[in-house]
C-alpha cells in the first residue's frame, strides 16, 4: 500500500511524527484507539526516510508494548498475543491486525526499525494508545415515520475502522449492516452485534409487552381510604406508565404507581395503564376498583346495628314457642259422647 492510499483511512482524527536528528521519522495515522472486547484493531503507521536513503536499508521492523533489559519485547513473540498479532509491511509503511482483543491488550504500541547501517535504530515514540472496553453495545432508536423505526448499533468507544453489524430478530440472524429498519409497535426482540465478535451483543430491545396491574389493599375500598394502583411490563428501554379510567380520554396519572389518598365514591370504576416506549405501547386489562360506601365507625352505623340486634332478639323470643309446638305437640284428653269425662286409667274396664 503506497502512502497516498494509507491517507484515505477515514477514521484518521490526528498524526503524531515523530522526527529523528538525522531525518527518519514514523506518522502514526491514529495515536489513540478505543475498541471493543473481543473485536479486531488495526494500527497503521508511515516512514520516512532522509533523502538520499533508499527504503529497502530498512530491516527488522516489528511492534512492541513491552521491552526487557531495555531492549523492545516484538510483539509476535509475545504469548500473551499468541495467534492474534499479524504484521504487514511494505517498504515506506506498516500495519498492525489484533484480533479478539482484550481489556489486557490496552497499551501504548510503537514500531521499532533497523537499517542496513550498523548500530542504527529507530522507535517511533510516543505511540498509539490503545484502550479496550467491555461496555459493549446499544441500540439506538429512532422513529423514522409513523409507521417504521431505524435502529442503530451505538459504543461509547469510537471504533477504528468502519464496523459491520449482524442484526437478530428473537435470537435469529436476519442482516448484516450498520443500522435496520423495523416497524413499530413490533414486540419482537432485536439486538446487534459486532460482526466477528463474539462477546459484544447489545441487550435486545422491544416494546411492552401487556402490563398486568394491582391494587393494595385488596379489600373493597371505604371513603377515606388511600388506595395504591400499580402497573409493571417487561420491556427495553423502561416503559413509562400512564394511569386511565374506562371512558376517559385524559390521563388520571404517570408512573408505575398511581395512589388515591383520599378515596371516594366518584374514584371508583374501571382504570388501566398504558405502558410505553420507544418502540410501541401497550394496554392493561380493566382493574375494578368497588366502593362499599362510607368507612368508620359513626353513631348512625352504631344505632343500625343496636336496632338488628333487638330485632333479631324479638324475632327469636315470638319464634321459640311457634317452635316448640312444632317440635313438642300435646296429646288431646279423650271424652264421652254425651260430655262426661272418664278418666283414662280406667277406661278399658268398666262393669257390665
């Protein structure tokens, strides 16, 4: 690769040089890099030579992070990045490849060379930084019309090159991209990862899924009462909650909880909650919320039930001997014809 095709590297943000006494210098392209956990780096850089040097009298050019004895440690001999540097070298540049990089692998790089002069030596010093990041991936939404919503992969870390992504629908593989179009109000789960990365899958995202309410107390509610209406979905983002009551186009409240203090009859009816966010809503069932009248304990409540009690004692005494007939009959005396009584005893043995 020339040096002119090395400049159309779009992701180029600044150039350090560095400027030897007796004219080499290195342009490293970036000198700071962010990257995500197991995704592929690559660091580039540009030599120049003093004039009169022809570029094949340098030898012996390999990356570095570490040295020992002072001496720089080549980078593909380290273990620590077994199978995973790769070199490539031209006569005026150089390209470093790091796959599946790790958090470990964050450090300062530079190139080091040698020519064909002996004792000659160059690092191109300071280097390019690089900083790898677990914090992995989101998506990003964003309505594209009434009908459709665009989703973006999104790192806080600035990735070096131009990253393709691999969309999934509920888990399936469905695109490669930077971004996906889908329509709202979907419940299907959607998530995106760095193609080639193995530990980079945003969490999915989906609308709400039907919310389910409740009530506490549970009891039927008295005037006076407070009252606390609760609504909780699955969803990602969070869903924001808002509080209806049945054949009400105004809102009676938003949050998760909606709470009544001060409970009366005109607050009992039919409510439900409708969760939302960026990528559709949904409805609860209807939650009845009864009301039973007047709570506590008053003197008409007080006089009521002194009146039952004496009515039922009443009840009871006039019901006892009806009861009592019924259950205990009297056997009837019996008489003569012509009116006389004669006793039972002895009835059955009267002289001729």
């Amino acid at each position: 690769m020339s040096p002119s095709a090395g400049g159309l590297v779009v992701f180029l943000l600044s150039v350090q040089v560095i400027q030897s006494q007796d004219g080499w210098r290195v342009n490293y392209l970036k000198t700071d890099v962010c990257a995500l956990k197991g995704s592929t780096v690559y660091i580039s850089c540009d030599i120049t030579h003093p004039p009169g040097i022809d570029p094949s009298d340098i030898k012996d050019r390999f990356w570095f992070t570490k040295e020992k004895d002072g001496e720089p440690v080549d980078l593909g001999t380290d273990s620590e990045y077994s199978g995973r540097v790769t070199y490539v070298c031209y006569s005026d540049s150089c390209y470093l490849t790091i796959t599946d990089v790790r958090e470990s692998d964050s450090a300062e790089y530079k190139l080091t060379f040698m020519t064909n002069k002996p004792g000659e030596k160059y690092t191109g010093s300071p280097g390019v930084t690089l900083s790898v990041t677990d914090s992995g991936l989101q998506v990003q939404v964003r309505r594209s019309d009434s009908t459709w919503l665009e989703l973006t992969c999104h790192s806080s870390c600035v990735l070096s090159d131009h990253p393709e992504y691999d969309w999934f629908k509920n888990e399936e593989n469905i695109k490669t991209g930077s971004s996906l179009l889908v329509s709202s109000g979907s419940t299907d789960r959607y998530s995106c990862d760095l193609r080639g990365s193995w530990d980079n899958g945003s969490p999915a995202v989906y609308g709400p899924q039907r919310p389910s309410v409740s009530v506490s107390p549970s009891a039927v509610m008295l005037e006076g009462d407070s009252v606390t209406l609760t609504c909780s979905t699955d969803a990602n983002p969070a869903a924001n909650y808002t509080w209806y009551k049945e054949h009400e186009d105004s809102p009676r409240a938003s949050g998760q909880n909606f709470t009544i203090t001060d409970f009366t009859a005109e607050h009992s009816g039919n409510y439900y909650c409708e969760a939302q966010n960026e990528m559709g809503r949904s409805n609860s069932t209807l939650l009845r919320i009864p009301s039973s009248g007047k709570g506590g304990c008053t003197w008409s409540t007080t006089k009521d039930i002194v009146i039952f009690v004496l009515l039922l004692i009443i009840i009871i005494v006039l019901a006892v001997p009806y009861i009592k007939r019924r259950m205990f009959p009297e056997r009837p005396e019996q008489r003569p014809e012509n009116g006389t009584q004669i006793p039972l005893t002895n009835a059955g043995h009267q002289e001729e």
